[in-house]
C-alpha cells in the first residue's frame, strides 16, 4: 500500500449555497416560463477575493473570459473535474452548469449525490418543496488550493462539528450569526 503525502493548503475558496441556489441546482432545468438560474453566483462582495484565489489579476469582471480549473475531489484526489467560472451582469461571476438534471450540467463530482451532497426530487416545483432536503445548518462547497497550485473540491452540509477547534482552518465554513456569503481563507 503506498503512503500519498499530505497535502499542505494556502487557502480555501467557499461559498455558502442558499436554499433558493439549492432549488435552482436540483429542480428540472426547463420550467413552465423560463427563466431562473442553473448555476451558483459569486456575488460581487467577494469576486476580487475569488480572481485573486484563481491566480486572475487586472482584469475588469465585465470583460472576463470563461475561467476553467481543474480540481481532485477531496478524499479521492485522482477524481478530477472542471470548475468553470464565468462573468455574470453586475461584476458578478458564476460557477456555471452546475444543475443536475441539465443535459449540460457540468457539476463537479466532488458535489453529487454520490458523495452524500443533498439531493431533492427531480420534480420539485418551488424552494419551499426543495427546503426538506436542504441541510439544517447550512450547506457549503469550497475549492482548497494547494502550496503547489493543485485545486480541491468538497463541500461541508450542517453546523460546525462540535470537535473542531478554532485553530482548523474549515472553522471559517462554518460563521456564526450574519452569515457570510463566502470568501478565501488563509490555511497557510
């Protein structure tokens, strides 16, 4: 059995995925009037953070080209897929194709069900319907970056673990109170 090395994290990138976001990523792509989104935005209060962590610098969010990563899964590093993020009206971004039943979906495989991600049915009509199935305590995805520039995706669904310590760097995926959007943290 080979031993992989530990890999040494600069910084997280995560975004705290909203009950409507969440209905929006799981409901059927075409509803009855069109419209609604299929992707999960980075809004503007944290996009310098976000070009920053994606090595993305001088450039105007309005005129961003498509941004693709390639990113392990965490735990299972040799599962690889893309993350795209791309500009959005407003100087927002958004990480894009991530509805699940969209014949275009491009989630990343780190954020399936298959790996314990919250599901709703496929015929979900409302974010009332999806609210059961969304994760009491919140649900977060995050990408890790590595010293050596390597990407990682997870996410995290629930309150802080009781065993966490303030010192560990996910301890930030978890705020108390208002409840930030997302943001980087430092994990160097």
């Amino acid at each position: 059995m080979t031993k992989m090395r530990k890999l040494e994290t600069e910084c997280i990138w995560w975004r705290n995925v909203q009950l409507g976001e969440f209905y929006n990523i799981e409901r059927h792509h075409q509803i009855e009037g069109g419209g609604g989104s299929l992707y999960i935005e980075v809004p503007s209060s944290i996009v310098s953070q976000t070009l920053e962590f994606l090595g993305v610098k001088d450039v105007d969010v309005d005129e961003l080209p498509v941004i693709r990563i390639e990113a392990g899964v965490i735990g299972e590093p040799s599962v690889l897929g893309t993350i795209e993020f791309q500009k959005k009206k407003g100087s927002r971004m958004r990480i894009a194709r991530q509805n699940r039943q969209a014949p275009s979906s491009a989630r990343h495989p780190a954020w399936v069900a298959e790996r314990g991600f919250p599901v709703a049915p496929d015929n979900i009509q409302n974010k009332e319907d999806a609210r059961p199935y969304f994760p009491e305590g919140g649900l977060r995805i995050y990408i890790a970056k590595t010293v050596d520039g390597a990407f990682f995706a997870g996410f995290t669904k629930g309150p802080r673990p009781a065993k966490m310590k303030p010192g560990d760097p996910m301890w930030d995926l978890f705020p108390e109170g208002s409840r930030p959007v997302g943001g980087v943290i430092d994990a160097a």
